[in-house]
C-alpha cells in the first residue's frame, strides 16, 4: 500500500498540470450562470494522497480516493475509453482520441462512408443498398471487385481472358477464343492442324506434315 502511495505522487509535471487546470477555472466559471458556477468553479476536491486501485489510465490523474480525472481524448471510471468526436458511425470503435475503426463496408474518418474494401477495380463503383456494400462493375468486368474481365467467346484450351474480350492463349494457340492451333510446318495435301504442331491428314497421306502416301 505504501509503495503504491509513492508511486502515485510521482507524475509530478501531472500534478503542475493540475493546478493550471485549476487555476483557469474561475474565469470560467464567471462565465457560467451562478447556479452552475459553484460546481464549476471548484470543479474536485484534490487530494495528494488518494489511491485508485485500479489505477487512472491514459495519463488520468487520482484526485480522491477511486476517482481518476481523466486526460483530454478520454473517459470512463478509470479513464479507459478514447473519446471520438464526431462519434464514430455505423458501429464504428473509438480506438484513440479521434480516431475510429469502422465495421467492414465502412471507412473514412469517422466511418461515415460506404467502402468496399481492397476498393472497385477497372472503374466499378462502390455502392450501399439496404446494409449491403458491393460494387458494381462497369461493362466488361465482374466478380466482387470488378477484377475479372468477361470474354463472352471463352477463351479455350488453356487461354486467359485479360480484358474484355481479349483472350491471352497458351502456347501454340492463336484466334480470337485460343481456338486455333498454330503448326509451325505446314499440313500438306489438305490435312488440317488440329492442335499445336499437329496434322490431321486426309487419306492416303500421312507423317507429321501429311507428306508420306500410304500405298494400297
Ligand atoms: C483513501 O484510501 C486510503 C487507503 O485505502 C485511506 O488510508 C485514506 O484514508 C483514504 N482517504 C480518504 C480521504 O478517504
């Protein structure tokens, strides 16, 4: 108890801090009709000993007996809540003295706006509609962030639609939809290339170019 006391007559710049607190209340409190004045005026009884046990958070000073005077940015028996002003909004926290963590869906200082989180990509547009965040995509994208572009031809074996419409193809696979294999050496005798560097041949020919006759 007793080197608890001592560790609480430490903060002595607080205590300074205190009696010019003080020391500007009667202004303040001519200001204020006399009624309230009284109360205002000798806003606490300070007392050098007092305990508070738990003790004041956030720089709070104990000025009786579990009473904690609390810094600026901060309220709360023991000092333990950060104030925010404007309150912070749509279920928003008060983190720090000012400053909020908002729920998801929710951003900007005070959590007053929509956000889609990661943001809308390829010009979509974050939207709010009865509680529900999402963006809406601008023609050609989609997915939840607009960052899937839409190929309406598809884009087959094994291409990637990159923007829309357009199709990056695998090796060896040309066209619109990667719908065309690429033979580096052409397919004689009307044979066809069906897949890369691969030819269908017409009968009698056959070989990796449709060159070679078959003989009946
Ligand atoms: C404050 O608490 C301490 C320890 O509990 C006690 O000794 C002291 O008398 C109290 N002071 C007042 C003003 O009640």
């Amino acid at each position: 108890m007793e080197r608890r006391a001592a560790q609480r007559r430490a903060p002595r710049p607080l205590l300074l801090m205190l009696f010019a607190v003080l020391a500007c209340a009667p202004p303040l409190a001519r200001a204020l009709p006399s009624k309230v004045s009284r109360g205002v005026a000798v806003p606490f009884v300070f007392d050098p000993h007092a305990v508070c046990s738990p003790p004041c958070q956030h720089g709070g000073l104990c000025i009786r007996n579990a009473t904690c005077f609390c810094a600026r940015g901060y309220e709360g028996e023991l000092c333990q809540h950060a104030t925010c002003y404007p309150k912070c909004k749509n279920g928003g926290k008060c983190l720090r003295p000012g400053k909020c963590r908002c729920q998801p869906g929710y951003g900007g200082r005070y959590c007053h706006k929509v956000s889609c989180e990661g943001g809308c990509q390829n010009g979509g547009e974050c939207i709010s509609a009865n509680g529900m965040v999402k963006c809406i995509c601008a023609s050609g994208w989609t997915d939840s962030r607009c960052q899937e572009a839409i190929c309406p031809q598809g884009c087959r074996n094994g291409g990637a639609c990159v923007a829309p419409g357009i199709c990056s193809c695998a090796a060896g696979w040309v066209g619109g939809a990667c719908h065309l294999a690429l033979c580096r050496l052409p397919c004689h005798h009307g044979g066809k290339c069906i897949a890369p560097d691969v030819c269908r041949c017409r009968s009698p020919y056959s070989g990796l170019q449709c060159t070679k006759r078959i003989k009946e």
